[in-house]
C-alpha cells in the first residue's frame, strides 16, 4: 500500500512537471514554431541549440543585454498581440529557463529553405573558413561549439543580430569574435549571411 501511495506521488509529480513544462514550452513556440522550429522569416530556430547556448540567450534577454524587437505573437489565445524577448524572460525562473534549455536542445535544429545568392555564398565561405570556423565549427553547424548554430538559420535573422553586434547593441562573447567581424566589410558580411543560408 505505501509503494501504492509513493507511487501514485511519484505520479501526480511527474504529471505536474509535465503539465509545468508543456506550458513553458507552449509559450516559446506560439512564436518559435513547434518544437522551436519557425516558419517564419524573421524569428529564429531555436531546436536544437545547446543548452548553454539558450540558457545564456535568456540570461542575457533577462538581463536587457541583448536587443529586444518588438514582434507579434504567431500562434495561441495571444496571436496576434506584440511582445519581445526581455519581456518574456523577465518572469521565467532560472529554474525554468533550464527546463527549456533541456527540451529544446534535445530536438533537432531544422534548417530553413531560403533563396540565395550561389555567388555569394560562396564567398561567404570563404571567409567563414578564413575568419569563423575556429569558434563556429564544421561550418557552424554545430551545437556542441555553444556558440548557436549559422548554418540553416534564418537570414534575416542573422543580418539583423550582425547589425547589432557591429552597432555595439549586443556583447560579444569573446573579443577576439569582435575584432575579427569588425575587419569584415559589408559585402563580406552579406555574403556570410547567403552561405549560412545555402547549408541544407
């Protein structure tokens, strides 16, 4: 009978969890896409990235460290209605934040189909290899690097976060990130962006 009641805690716990984690969940991907994987063009996938690499995103959004953009909520009971990042972090507990770095980074990183420039990108590969690889390895493909992935992402996405980063609006997580971006000119920049885009 004990085991039956140890059980039955063990039960309604596990259930509560579940219930506590499909809300979290639920309140990412009304933006993110299911399972963190967007269709939209100018909101970014998070399946799949490191849990390092996420938690420290939310860490930095909690803390305003990061540029917040004022977007429209996708999907659910609040479609439609504006929001960002800081004002979504502000509220969700260490705790939490490390609940969907879990989920999230146990995904698969779904990359997006998008037009591009062959020309460009190969370019642009050019000067990853030159330039990024070291830190954004196998062509930034990688989850493992906890430095999020390029490869796939959305262009808009990383034209925008670039501009931030190159605008003094979003820190560098390493100097030597910030002296090598900032010899990059703008077409280089722009073909970065094309061969990111290009991987399938």
């Amino acid at each position: 009978m004990l085991a039956s009641v140890a059980l039955l805690g063990f039960s309604c716990a596990a259930s509560a969890w579940a219930a506590d984690i499909d809300k979290l969940v639920g309140n990412c991907v009304s933006c993110h896409g299911k399972d963190g994987a967007s269709a939209e063009s100018d909101v970014p996938n998070i399946s799949g990235l490191s849990a390092d690499y996420f938690s420290g995103a939310m860490k930095a959004y909690k803390a305003k460290e990061r540029p917040c953009v004022e977007t429209k909520v996708r999907s659910g009971d609040k479609k439609g209605t504006k929001t960002d990042m800081c004002q979504l972090a502000k509220d969700i507990s260490e705790a939490d934040v490390k609940l969907l770095a879990k989920n999230f980074s146990e995904k698969k990183f779904v990359r997006a189909t998008q037009k591009f420039d062959g020309a460009l990108a190969k370019k642009g590969k050019e000067i990853h290899d030159k330039k990024c690889e070291k830190c954004h390895s196998e062509g930034a493909t990688l989850a493992s690097d906890d430095a999020g992935i390029l490869a796939g992402q959305k262009m808009a996405y990383l034209k925008e976060q670039t501009e931030f980063f190159l605008a003094g609006k979003r820190p560098y997580a390493e100097k030597k990130m910030k002296e090598k971006l900032e010899s990059i000119d703008k077409a280089g920049i722009d073909a970065l962006v094309h061969y990111y885009g290009s991987i399938k």
